[in-house]
C-alpha cells in the first residue's frame, strides 16, 4: 500500500480511512463515498488509491460523471460496464436480457431496477472470481439519475464480495448518491499548516508577497493552491472573485491558448466523456494542464477544466459538437436523441418527435426520471402550441405520479382530459381542497371525445385521480361519478382501475367480487417492474388485508426512492408499510418508516402523503400512552387537511385520537371519536377507514356502557360480510363478537383463530378483556393466564398505558408483577437491543448488519432513547442499562 501515502499534503486521515476501505473492500466489499466541495482534492484521493489497489492485484474499473451528459439514461452504466462486457454473456440468461436492455443492447420488457442492480452486481462479482474488483466514480453528482440509482442499489449489495465501490462527490449538488446511505469520508479544506507546505512544495521559489496573498485567497483549498500561481502575471488573477470562478477563469486562459482544431476536440470530449476522435492536436492541451491522453480516451485535469472548455464555446460550435457526437450513435438511440435536442436552434417537430420516442423507450426501460427530462426538452423543441402543451403535460403527470417532481405543472389548465388531469394530480398530492379537484375531473370528463376508450390513456388516468378523489374525500356521493365512469369502460378497465374501485375507493360492498384477482395480480408482483403499477396494486391491498403479500414489492419502491429514483411511489410504499408495521406489531418500524417518508416528504412537498405517514407514527405514539406527541401529530393533519375537505385525513386523525383516548380510560371520548369515522352504520361504503376503526368503536362503546350501540355494531358488521374480507377482518368481526357476547368462552373463538398472533396489539387487547371477564366470574387461574400472555405483549409493543391496566387486573387476580428496572421501563425491546449492542462498542453499521436495519435507523433509535434513559452519550450507555 505504498502507493497510498506519496505526494500529498495535510491527508494522513483521509489516506488512512481510504488504505483501511480499499483492504476491507478487497476481502469484503463494501461502498465509501468521498465528498467535499470543487478542488478539495477529492479526485487526487481516488487515483491514489486507484493505484494503490491496482498494485495491490486488485482489478479497477474506472468511471466518471460528466456534466454535460447527465440528461441520458444509463450514460454512466454504460461507461462503468464497457469494460465487462465480453463478461455479460456468461450471466445467466434473466440478468444478461436486464443488462442487455437497459443498456440498449436489446430490445425486451423494462427490467426491474432491482433485478439490474442484481445483474450488475452478479456481473461485478463473477468478475472478482480471479482478483478483487474496485469500482472508482468520480464526480457521481453528475451521473444520470438512473445510473446513480442503479449505483445505489448496488453499493448496498457488496458487503460479503471482493467487490468495493469508491465515489466521489461534490457537495451542494443535491445528488441522489448522496442519499444512498454509504459511509462517507468528508474531504475539508487544507488547515494553514497544510496549505503553507503544499505552496511552498509546489513554488518554492514564489516571491513571500504572491504567497501570502494566494494563502490568503485559497483559503485551503489544494487545486486553488497550485493552479493559480500559474497565473500570477494574468491581470484576471488580481480580482477579488470566488475560488471557483478563478478556476474556471484560470483554465479558460489557458484554452483560449490553443489551436483552434485542439479547442474543437477538446470540446467533443467534454460534452461527451468518449473519445473524441483524432487525438493528434491535443499536444498542446496536455502540456497546458487542461488534459491527460491515453489510449482509453481525455482525462481532464479537473472538471472545472472540462466546464472551461464548454464556457468557452459559441453556442454555434457546441450545435456543431453534438451534430458530430450524434451522428457516433444509431438510429433510436436516447444519446443520438438527446445530442439531436441539443444541436437544435430553435423549435424542429422531427427532432421533438425523436426525443418523445426516446423518453418513452426510457420510461419503458425503468428510467421515468430521464423520461422527464427527455419530454421536456421534446416539449420545448415543439413547433405547434398543441403538440408542446401536450409533451409538457406528459412529463407533468410523469414528474408528479411517479418521481416525486411538482415543478413541471402546467400552471393554466384548460378543460381537456390531457390538461386537467396533471393539475388535478398536483392538487391532490399537495393538500388541495377535494371538492375543487373532484369538480374539475368531472366536468373533464363529461368532454372526453370517448368516454367508454379502455385504451385512452388520458382517461384511465383521469379516471386513476378521480378515485383518488373520491376516496381522500370519503364522503357520500363522491365515488359515484368515479364506478359509473369505469363501468363504461369498453371492452374492459384496466386492471388496476377494477381492483381499485373494488378495494380501495368503497371496499365495502365492492370488494368480495374481486379479491382473487387482486390475489393473483399480489402474486405477480414480483416480475412488475413499473414503479406506478406496484404502487397502485399496494393501494388496492391496504383495507383488504393484502399489504403482507407486497412487502418485497414495497420494499423495493423504498429502495428504488432512497437512490433517488421513483419518489412518489417509494412515498406511497412507505405509507403502506408503515400503517402495516403498526398492525404487525413492529411499532419501532413504524416509527422509523414515517420519520424517513417525512424528509421526503419536506424535500418534494407532497403534504398529503405526509399525511398518512404522521398517521402510522400517532397510532404508535397513541398506543404508547404519548399524548402530548399524538396530538401533535393530529393537529398538524387537521390544520390544513380540515379545510381542504380532505375527510380520510380527518378520519386517520380522529382514529388517533379514539386510541390514546381508550388507553387514557376516556372511553365515552373513545367512542364519540370513532363513530364520527364509522357513522351508525358502523361501515359506511365511502369511508374505507371504517375497517381500521371497527374494534376500536365496539371495544369503546363496551367500555362506556353503550352495550346496545355495540351490539348493533357487530350486527352490522355480519350484514355487510366484513369478516370475508380478510382474515384480519374476520378476527376483528370475532373480537367484536366476543365483546358483547354474554358467554365468556366466545373469546376463545377469535383468540384461537389460525394466525390471530399476526396483529398482536388486537390479540392482546381481546385477551385482556378476556381474561378481565375471567377474573370477574371468579376464574382466577385462566384469568391470570390471559393477562400473563396480554402483558407479555404490551410490553414487547412500549404501550404503556395498556401494560398498567393490565399489571392492576393481574394484581387484583392476587399475581405479584415485578416492576420493570429502574429507567428502562420506556424502551422497547428493539431499543433494548439497539441500546446493549451500542454499549459494547459496536458501531451503528454493524448494530444495523446484525439486526438488519439501516445505520440511519439506528441513529434514530439511539436518539430517541437517550432522553429515556436520562443520558447524553454513548458513553454513558453501560452505566444506564447496568
């Protein structure tokens, strides 16, 4: 590792983390990120230690962001993998067919994100088989997005391999690498010690007056160091400007040196990152600085060099640059597409027309963020008003239902189907008043040209918010307009239009007829790689119990937006796991899933969706006995959901309320709250929250002496054949049953259920007021039996004031309960663990290998455990759990 220590200044921690990174990989894999602002020296440290692995026998591919090529899909696989790709034939057939698409190579069906970052992983692991295998990126801020998202998914897969990935980062570019969750070393400016040594090494014979007021003006940063004494004589030099700017001035004097046959090339190269043809006037530049020249192609001394190149062009020259760099891909190609979009001068309907083409091939292919961009460049390039309004339109209603983008909205709709529905779309996912949106839908679609054509796009789509509508309006009538439209679809809706209008928009009532379609369409999961469509099928799964047999699927979405690819899909995975951890029993998980969905949901501003995952936190916070939190929640729901009419938010909110009341002994308060959700008629067909809601309704209405109200509940609950729903429900509908039976033994009949223990919370609560009946028909030992296996649960879960109550009817039962150790008593299990692991030493990284969670969980975990114990640090861990 000698290699890894020669020529730099101030580095020996930066040196030492990379030397300990590049062995660890070699044997283990594993991803490290290198970030730090422009000239830091971020790209010196990766060929450092490029060249210390290769010594080392390792294998290293070499790959990089470039600027100017950041709009086309997969640009940076394509360069990462070239190297590798004789070896892509030996992949079994599924992976080589992934590659082969994704790279263009082939056509086929879009490969799932997560099926290609196994393919590149497999294909990077067989590579390994004779030597280990380093990965150096650099500048992965300006990777297209599917590249950086592929890179993500696969940095997390290297752990147990002989293959490393080593990024580099510029900080401030709002990259999705950023987010990706590697470990990262943060590269600062120089301390003056550093920065005295590596000026005087540099020029040692620099006059003191020129040092002191470039020391002054580097201000630590190396590439500024030793680039701008080169420019001392130039007057530029003598201006009070940013570093970067004086850099980027610097180079481009140095350019404007050149030939201008050397300036041509070296502009083919910066706009392309290939090798830019005959490199035989390009002498010059590699003597100025600007270059390096070797067979596999133009290094650039430093992208701010490859940034002066194309600063220093004519608009005319960089038009004639991409004509060239077009012409080097074939016909269909996204690169000769987007070089075409580029060298137009003004609006070309052919060159517009090849870029829609390309988007959707990059739609298609699983890069719906290129896809926008490639749609409004084609809009922009658009000759005829109509034609742009409807490009514009396309990447809108992209932008806003699959990646997370508000910005590409158009601002003034017109009463068209291809108009209205982005703005509708925009509107519902930010908060805005349902009535106004469920208006503006209808009256779009009584002008629909067609409105029976299953195969208008437009429509179905229409249709698709309609029932968004209606259902986060969940009031009476709004879901009518909504089923009678798709009942007239011909020759047949669309599938996930079916399965929603009969599982999501009025389950009840609606949903028995479809659910072993929605069964089946769960099942096929698996091989769906349209982000939307997994999407809409977890919607259709969430109040029909269904949400278990999507994790994989969700879990994917999470995955694919954490890399910065499919947002709002991964926003409504996330709410759909979170609701469904706090069923399963995993409140922490919960917790953890709402408080990653609400970054999201600050960076893109999609309200609504943050919504429903404050939802999932305040049941937690409810169940836990945290009031004051709960109602914080809430009331940051109802203070904007209210008067935009949006009912289910109102409804998630009172739900909330209903369940800390229950805990709190308010059973009247209870039971007035969850009947505002479930009306008298305890399931009302517009309101699907009902189902979330039943136990809590009868459970209260028991408590506070309505046993007649309750027993009307349950009677309803048989009419309307909730308990064939799922089987979730037809617990509860036993629960509830239990609840106002006369006979104590009807409890058993729910309790003993096949897979009753799959929603601990409802299984302890019905084994509570099991085993409270018990106790009072003087069946002590049953009784004790029930509230033993009650407590075990509540504690497990951190709901404290359910574990009070149960500990008072225990000890009224005559059984001694032993207090919980002093100052633990708030910590969950999973906090416990967290907690003993950190004592001994362990990092959050491997904390998280060992229980399967993020480092970022972790930290989370820590944080909200610190206060519990009454500590500070990690240092007083030990001492506090004794």
């Amino acid at each position: 590792m000698e290699p890894l220590g020669t020529r730099l200044v101030g580095r020996d921690a930066e040196l030492a983390q990379l030397r300990a990174f590049v062995a660890e990989a070699a044997g283990d894999g594993g991803a490290l990120l290198v970030a730090g602002e422009a000239g830091v020296g971020k790209s010196v440290l990766l060929d450092v230690a490029a060249t210390a692995a290769a010594a080392a026998g390792t294998t290293v591919v070499r790959g990089a962001g470039v600027e100017f090529e950041a709009e086309v899909g997969f640009a940076g696989l394509h360069q990462l993998i070239q190297p590798l790709l004789d070896d892509v034939g030996s992949l079994p057939a599924p992976q080589s067919r992934a590659l082969g698409v994704a790279l263009g190579l082939e056509d086929g069906d879009t490969p799932d994100r997560l099926a290609l970052a196994n393919a590149v992983t497999a294909l990077l692991r067989q590579a390994s088989g004779t030597a280990p295998v380093l990965l150096v990126v650099d500048d992965m801020q300006w990777l297209d997005p599917a590249s950086a998202t592929l890179l993500g998914l696969v940095g997390r897969r290297l752990v147990g391999s002989r293959v490393g990935l080593l990024g580099g980062v510029r900080t401030g570019e709002d990259s999705p690498v950023e987010s990706s969750g590697f470990d990262e070393l943060t590269v600062e400016r120089l301390d003056e010690a550093s920065a005295r040594a590596l000026l005087a090494d540099a020029f040692p014979e620099l006059a003191d007056r020129d040092r002191i007021r470039l020391l002054q003006e580097a201000d630590g940063n190396p590439l500024a160091l030793v680039e701008l004494p080169r420019g001392l004589a130039d007057v530029g030099t003598r201006q009070a400007t940013p570093v970067g700017r004086r850099l980027r001035g610097h180079f481009a004097r140095r350019i404007g040196t050149l030939s201008e046959a050397a300036r041509e090339q070296l502009l083919l190269a910066a706009l392309s990152g290939e090798v830019p043809g005959e490199l035989t006037d390009l002498e010059a530049a590699e003597s100025a600085g600007l270059v390096t020249v070797t067979r596999q192609g133009v290094i650039f001394r430093h992208p701010l060099a490859r940034a002066a190149v194309v600063d220093a062009s004519v608009h005319a020259q960089r038009r004639q640059a991409h004509l060239v760099l077009a012409k080097r891909w074939p016909e269909g190609s996204e690169q000769r597409a987007w070089h075409l979009g580029e060298a137009a001068g003004g609006p070309d309907e052919e060159v517009a027309a090849t870029l829609e083409s390309a988007a959707l091939r990059a739609r298609d292919r699983g890069d719906p963020v290129g896809a926008v961009r490639l749609l409004l460049r084609a809009a922009a390039l658009s000759p005829a008003a109509e034609e742009r309004d409807r490009r514009t339109r396309s990447a809108a209603f992209l932008g806003i239902d699959v990646i997370g983008d508000l910005t590409v909205v158009p601002s003034s709709p017109v009463g068209t189907l291809e108009a209205v529905v982005p703005r509708a779309a925009y509107l519902v996912q930010t908060g805005g008043d349902v009535d106004s949106v469920h208006r503006l839908l209808v009256e779009a679609l009584a002008l629909a040209p067609d409105p029976t054509d299953a195969s208008d796009f437009a429509l179905t789509e229409a249709l698709f918010v309609l029932g968004s509508a209606a259902f986060f309006g969940s009031r009476p009538g709004l879901a009518a307009p909504f089923h009678d439209a798709v009942a007239r679809l011909a020759p047949e809706p669309p599938e996930y239009l079916t399965l929603l209008a009969g599982t999501f928009v009025t389950p009840v009532g609606h949903a028995l007829p479809v659910l072993d379609r929605l069964d089946a369409a769960v099942t096929r999961l698996g091989d769906e790689p349209d982000p939307a469509r997994v999407a809409r099928i977890g919607m259709a799964a969430v109040y029909v119990d269904r949400t278990p047999g999507c994790r994989d699927a969700l879990r994917r979405l999470v995955e694919h937006g954490r890399a910065g690819g499919a947002v709002t899909s991964a926003l409504e995975a996330m709410t759909f796991l979170g609701c469904d951890a706090f069923l399963a029993g995993d409140w922490d998980g919960a917790v953890s899933c709402a408080a990653e969905a609400r970054e999201l949901v600050d960076r893109h501003g999609y309200r609504l969706l943050g919504g429903i995952t404050d939802y999932a936190e305040a049941m937690v916070t409810a169940g836990r006995g945290d009031r004051a939190r709960t109602r914080a929640l809430t009331d940051a729901m109802l203070e904007w959901a209210a008067p935009s009419r949006i009912g289910y938010l109102v409804q998630l909110a009172g739900h909330a309320e209903a369940l800390a009341d229950l805990g709190a002994g308010d059973y009247d308060a209870a039971y007035a709250r969850a009947l505002d959700i479930c009306t008298t008629d305890t399931v009302p067909s517009y309101a699907p929250q009902a189902l979330w809601v039943l136990l809590d309704l009868v459970e209260s209405a028991v408590r506070s002496g309505r046993t007649t109200e309750a027993a009307a509940h349950v009677e309803h609950l048989s009419t309307a054949r909730v308990a064939e729903l799922s089987d979730r429900l037809a617990f509860v509908v036993a629960g509830a049953t239990a609840l106002v039976a006369d006979d104590p033994e009807a409890f058993l009949a729910a309790i003993e259920l096949p897979g009753a223990d799959r929603w601990p919370f409802h299984l302890a609560r019905l084994q509570l007021a099991y085993g409270e009946r018990l106790r009072r028909d003087k069946a002590i030992a049953d009784a004790r039996h029930q509230l033993r296996s009650a407590l075990d649960i509540f504690e497990r879960l951190g709901a404290r004031p359910w574990v009070e109550r149960t500990t008072t009817e225990l000890r009224a039962s005559g059984d001694r309960v032993a207090a919980p150790a002093a100052g633990t008593e708030g910590l969950t299990p999973q906090q416990w663990e967290i907690a003993r692991l950190a004592a001994e030493g362990l990092s959050n990284k491997q904390i998280g290998e060992r229980l399967h969670l993020s480092p970022r969980t972790v930290g989370t975990h820590l944080y909200q455990l610190f206060p519990k114990l009454g500590i500070t640090s990690r240092a007083a861990l030990r001492d506090a759990l004794g």
